[in-house]
C-alpha cells in the first residue's frame, strides 16, 4: 500500500491551484481527497456542471438550540475547484472528506454566518505574526504573496497546466515547510481536531481500496501535519476498513440541508468581510489567468479606469510615478515581480497626498471602515472585480425559488418595471403587499417600498414601491429556501428565528410585530403577543416599553387593513404596558437631558388613557394624581417632570397657573428646556390651543423667563430650548412666533423669522462673540464712542 500524498493549499491560492493541477497531471492518481462537505459527494455531478464561477455551496441547519448557515465558496483558481475538476479528467475518483458544513464542529467559532474555509493562520497567529517580523511585511496576505504568488510565473492560458517538475516539489517543500511552521506544536480544538480525524478516516479508506495506485489528499494546509499523522494509524476498531465513512445525518427534528448558490467577487473579498482566501480576487484572477506581471500591470490598469470613472484626476506623469515607485518597492522588498501590495503602495505613495489617519487597508485584514480617504475606497474596489457567477440552468433549486417565482407571476409583479401603487384596503393589491414585505424581511432584492404605513396608527392606506437591481435575487432566494418551501412559511420562519433570538428585547419584539402584520402571518402574530403579554410586566426601560405600547396601540385602535384592531391579545398587552409606564415613571430619578424614548412612552399612555381606558388597570384620575406627584418630585428628571405636568393638562385635569410659574421660574438654565420638551411632546396640542388667549398663556409664562435670562444664560439654554419647539409643526410656530412679535408691539413677517437661512445657535455665539469683544475693548480704552 502506498503512502498518501498530501497537499497543503491556501484557500483561493492561484499558486497552490497550479500546483494541484501539476501533480494531478503526473500522479494520475486513483483518488482525490478533497477538503469539502462530504454531504456534497452525491451531488458532484451537479457541482460539476457547466457553472460560471464564482459559486458556492450554502449550506443550512436549524433546531431548537441551534441556527447555522454556511458558505464554501469555488472560484477558477480555487485549489478544491481544479481539484475536483482536474481529478475527474485525470480519470480519478474525487470525494470531498469534511463533515457537512452544518456539523457542530464547524461552529466551534460561535458565528452562525461562516465560510467554510477560515483561515487557519488567524486563529494560530503567532508563527505567521513571527514570519512577518522577519520578512518585514504587514500582513499575512503580503507575506503570501512573497513567499509564494509571484515566485512562481504561472501559465500564460491560466490553465494550471505545465510548469517543470522541479518547480512543483519545489513549492511543495516550501509549503510544507510554512504549514509546518504554521501548525507547530499547537493543539487543535475540539472543533479540527474532530474534523481532521473525520477526514483522515477517508484518506484510510481510500488507500485500503486503492492498492499500489496513489492517492492524493487536498486540504487547507494547517491540517496537512495533523491528517498526516492520523492517517498513519491503523483504522479503529470495528471501522469497515475499504468502506467510506459514513456521512453525518441532521438530528431528528432538526432541518439541514446544501444548495448551490451564484456567488460574487464583492462577496469573496475579505475586504467585504469574508473570512477565508485572499483579499482581491479580481487581481488574483488576472494572477491565475496570466502571470505576476501582466497581473501587475493589469492591477494598475484597473486602478487607473476605475479612479478616472469616478472623476478622480490621473495624470500620465502620476502613473510613471507610480510604476516607477511599485518597481522600486519590489527590488528593495526582494520580490522577483512586483506583488499587489507592492503596486498599490506604489499607486498610493504617488496618488494620495493627504495625510492619512489610518493604516492602509491592505497592510491589515478586515473590512473598510468610515472615513477610508476615497483614492483608498475606490483602489480596494478595482482589486475586489466585478465577477458575478451563474448557476448552469439544469442545477436544482430550492422549492422556494419557484414557488416565488409563480406567485409574483400570478400578482402580476414578475415583470414590473414601474413604480406599483398598492391600495391596501382592497385584497388583490393588499396580497400584493404581503408578498413584496415577505420578501422584504427574507432580503430578496428586487423591490424597494418608497412609502406606506409606518406603524399600526399611520392612517395610511397606499404603498408604493418601486423595482430595482435584482442581480442578487436568485442566490438570496436559495440561501431564503433555507427557511421554507414557501413563502408565507419562510417568511414566517424567519420572523420566528427573529423572535426567539430577540430575547428579552421587548422593543424589538415590538418591531417584529409590525412586520408580522405587514407580512400577514397570523400564527406568529399571536405567539408575538403571548410573549410581550408575558414580558411587559418585567420589563425596566421606560422607552423599550413605549415601543412596545405605540406600536401594540396602534394596532389595536385603527389596524383594520391588517385584520388585528381591537383584538384580544393586543388589548392585553396594550393594558399591561401603560400600566407598567406608570410604575416606572414614578420611581425614576436622576439622569439629566431630555430622553426622548422614555418621553414618547408617556405620550403612548396618554393615548391609551384617552382611547383605551377600559384595558387599563390604572384609571384617568389615578393617572392624573401620579403625574401631579412626578411632576412636583424634584429628584425627577426635568423632562420626565414636564411630561407629567403636560400629562395632567392633556388629560383635562384643571390646571392652576402659579404652579407653572413657580417651575419655569426657579427652572435652571439647562434644564428648562428640557421640561419644556417633556411638556411638549405629551401636551403639544393643548399648548397650541392656549397660545393667544390672554397674557397667562404659557407662551406668555416662558417669553417671559426667557426675556429675562443673562446673554450667557440664554447661550447655555438654547439648544435645548430649540429641541422643545421643534415639537411643534410648522404653521404652529409661525402662530407663536405671530404671538411673541404681537407681544412686543412689532410689526413684521412671523414666517420669515422661521425660513432664516442663517444657523439661530451659529447667530446667537457669534452674538456673545461680539458682545465679548466689545466689553474687552471698553476695558482697555479701544471701544470706539458710542
């Protein structure tokens, strides 16, 4: 029996690509071992279609406990993809030997969104972190491409074929010697360690079938040393010897599954966040296809296109400074041919000229964060290429993906190409809605809702949206498929994944709620509300609990397009959250500025005490005396205390104007605004009404204390006093603007004081400003006369 030959690649490594397909051509091996979800292994056939690449295999799984998705993508200079496809040329038997994607020992990591192939080199970072000292790179991606990319020229028809057999053991010794390094001594966890003993029962059973024929082993090359080594040992007792390993099965009650899903060049990027294989497939495509020169040169190209298009200047003299720099970068860095760091350091050194206040993206790994300079974004975008992969049409698809398709074909959306205008309260358009919002919440692009109701209490009744680029939709509705057969249950999956991951978050199980209305998913719809019936009491965020109280009240009120008003659930739930208001209210203190959730909470529990008085425990007139009693606790927050003074008057609680008085008077500078927008946003209306109808109007009460502010008082207080009047629509401050010049006796346009075009805040410091200088100036005898 021979030993296995093993080769350790790096995912998405056009050398390592090369390489498989060399030692393919002169091993003619009897089986290829394939580091790969061995679910898959039915199906190669379906894999091996004539797809345009990139792809990848989506794999799901769902139970009670667990949620867990999962790409492997293939491009053309994947090593598993020429692997495959070489193998089966060659005449071998290829097989993928990894546990399914879905298996718990691919989730050691703990992210339910994974690729396959994480780089091994980020979890057991010391050594790479040592051989960049040492070679004096920045990342492991740049030590790489020294070591490995451009040491080796390629084929110039991109095929992976040729190249002389020295070159081959070549840089197989150099990449055993760096995976060996790599691995070193380090334990595996539990997650590889069972992954590489799955795998090394395959390279057993494959040599047990294959005699004295050879048989070749692909895997990420930090496995190489481990299944080297595993291998070797004889087969466990009771294993079946020449028989395959049996494949892992879903758990019953659990739901798992593969599908092939188009793929993209955006996705594949680690710079979009993808965690495997190399930055910049488009320039390691150019790479595979050519060879480190012409892909040099063809990155700067791109680069160049790219910066020009987006009306960035590039003069002749910019590029000769930037080839020139690139070459020189390469010589002093020992790179036989200049790599792709060494061309965008190049480009970067002659292009940019603005200090830069973070390190470039490519010396790091990870995705572009805000404020990237622009030449940066727009560099990093012609490396990443705009491939987009197809799936051959013979590939089979999810049940989902038709069942879309025949219910948009029979609502007459499958072609849409203009804006569609949705009148909700007819149920041919209102069925309409609910297909385009489950594909909303699914993330199947191809629609984008323009307008329509906000919440259950938006007393509108017409959606409009509008088509858009769908070039995501059919790789969105496979990975969608993951959820159901159809799309009200997917839909409904979805929401109900959401629901569980949501937690004790009541505010967000309140947004959950609209959706599910908007999607029409009944069943949901009521485990939501059994779960916020049972959670509002125990919630202790005034503004998480005002979410859940406007939202459910709404509903409940006007929700009569949806089919949900007055009904049973939501009304207990309604009566729970505004008496819980209430008691949180009461016993809050501290805290400074103006909260706005925990202020449109107490507004959410005057509408309930005005339109839904019978669901609530608390009655009007205890309502009103605990606002009278928050309203007068000075521990209070300034808002909390407006909000409740505004409460009373809302409810029609008669009012005594010296208390008023009393508290904007002794209020202090930096916090009456803030009780005026606590009363404002609970007693707006009322406000509104009273201005105009004699000199005890509050208008009146606060031009007043304002009036009498020093100029650095009425500085400090300003912008609070500004958020409190933004309250109010506009005709409603034109009536009090109206007011305040009647009050002083002026005439003038009350709306062209409001339509200023000048910042009031950037006015009133440059005003202190001035008045500073001038008093700065009497003091030393520099005033002019006045």
């Amino acid at each position: 029996m021979r030993s296995p030959v093993f080769l350790g690649v790096r995912h998405h490594s056009p050398a390592c690509a090369r390489l498989v397909a060399r030692t393919i051509g002169s091993l003619r091996p009897a089986y290829v071992l394939v580091e790969g979800p061995a679910d898959m292994n039915d199906r190669l056939e379906e894999l091996l279609l004539g797809h345009t690449l990139p792809i990848a295999v989506f794999s799901h799984y769902r139970d009670e406990q667990r949620v867990a998705t999962s790409w492997t993508p293939l491009c053309d200079y994947s090593p598993e993809w020429i692997a495959l496809r070489e193998g089966r040329a060659a005449g071998a038997q290829v097989r993928f030997i990894d546990l399914p994607a879905w298996h718990p020992a691919l989730a050691e990591g703990g992210d339910r969104y994974a690729n396959r192939y994480a780089d091994a080199e980020a979890r057991y970072a010391e050594a790479t972190t040592r051989l960049c000292t040492h070679f004096a790179v920045d990342s492991v991606d740049a030590l790489w491409d020294g070591l490995f990319e451009v040491t080796d020229p390629g084929d110039a028809d991109g095929s992976g074929a040729g190249g002389e057999p020295g070159d081959a053991e070549d840089l197989r010794a150099r990449l055993d010697a760096y995976f060996s390094l790599v691995r070193g001594d380090a334990e595996a966890d539990p997650g590889d360690r069972a992954r590489e003993e799955y795998m090394a029962s395959w390279v057993r059973a494959a040599l047990a079938r294959a005699g004295d024929r050879p048989v070749l082993v692909v895997t990420g090359g930090f496995h190489q040393p481990a299944l080297r080594a595993l291998s070797a040992l004889p087969s466990p007792q009771g294993a079946g010897g020449a028989d395959w390993p049996s494949v892992p099965e879903p758990p019953e009650g659990a739901l798992g599954g593969s599908f092939l899903v188009p793929y993209s060049f955006h996705r594949l990027d680690a710079f979009a966040g993808y965690q495997s294989g190399m930055p910049s497939p488009g320039y390691y495509q150019q790479l595979w296809e050519t060879d480190p020169a012409n892909a040099a040169r063809g990155l700067l190209r791109a680069v160049t296109e790219r910066l020009r298009t987006r009306g960035i200047r590039l003069s002749t003299a910019d590029l000769i400074a930037a080839r020139t720099l690139a070459q020189g970068l390469a010589r002093l860095r020992g790179h036989p041919y200049e790599t792709r760091v060494d061309v965008l350091d190049g480009l970067a050194g002659a292009v940019i000229a603005d200090d830069l206040d973070r390190p470039l993206p490519w010396t790091t790994r990870g995705t572009l964060g805000a404020g990237t300079h622009p030449v940066v974004v727009e560099m990093v975008a012609a490396c990443t290429g705009e491939a987009v992969g197809r799936l051959h049409p013979d590939t089979p698809l999810p049940p989902l993906v038709h069942d879309v398709a025949a219910h948009l074909a029979r609502l007459g959306l499958a072609d849409a190409d203009a804006p569609v205008t949705l009148d909700l309260t007819k149920a041919p358009d209102l069925s309409r809605s609910r297909a385009l919002h489950r594909l909303r919440v699914l993330g199947v692009p191809g629609f984008s809702r323009v307008s329509g109701p906000a919440d259950g209490a938006d007393p509108v009744f017409t959606e409009v949206w509008t088509p858009g680029p769908a070039a995501r939709r059919e790789a969105a509705l496979i990975e969608a498929g993951a959820y159901g057969a159809r799309l009200d249950e997917a839909a409904a999956a979805l929401l109900g994944e959401r629901m569980h991951a949501a937690g004790p978050a009541v505010g967000a199980l309140a947004g959950l709620l609209f959706d599910a209305v908007l999607c029409g998913v009944g069943p949901l719809c009521e485990d939501l509300l059994v779960s916020l019936a049972a959670r509002v009491g125990q919630v202790g965020d005034l503004g998480s609990l005002g979410e859940v109280l406007a939202a459910t009240l709404g509903l409940w009120r006007h929700d009569r397009v949806f089919g949900v008003a007055r009904d049973r659930l939501l009304g207990a739930v309604v009566g729970g959250a505004a008496d819980r208001v209430f008691w949180l209210a009461e016993g809050l203190h501290g805290d400074r500025g103006a909260d706005l959730p925990r202020l449109r909470a107490m507004a959410a529990a005057r509408d309930a005490l005005r339109h839904a008085p019978d669901l609530m425990s608390v009655t009007p007139q205890a309502a009103a005396e605990a606002a009278a009693r928050i309203s007068r606790d000075p521990r209070a927050p300034a808002d909390l205390r407006g909000a409740a003074f505004g409460l009373r008057w809302a409810l029609g609680v008669p009012g005594d104007p010296g208390p008023v008085v009393q508290a904007l008077a002794s209020a202090a500078v930096d916090t009456l605004g803030d009780w005026l927008t606590g009363l404002f946003a609970v007693a707006r209306e009322e406000v509104a009404r009273a201005t105009g109808t004699g000199e005890d109007s509050l208008v009146d009460v606060v031009d007043g204390v304002v009036s009498a502010m020093a100029e650095g008082d009425f500085l400090t207080g300003l912008p609070a006093l500004r958020q409190a009047f933004a309250f109010f629509p506009p005709r409603e401050r034109e009536r009090i603007a109206e007011h305040l010049l009647h009050r002083r006796g002026l005439r003038g346009s009350a709306r062209s004081l409001l339509r200023t075009s000048a910042d009031p805040l950037l006015q009133a410091r440059a005003r202190a400003l001035e008045e500073n200088v001038i008093q700065l100036l009497d003091r030393h005898g520099l005033g002019a006369p006045r």
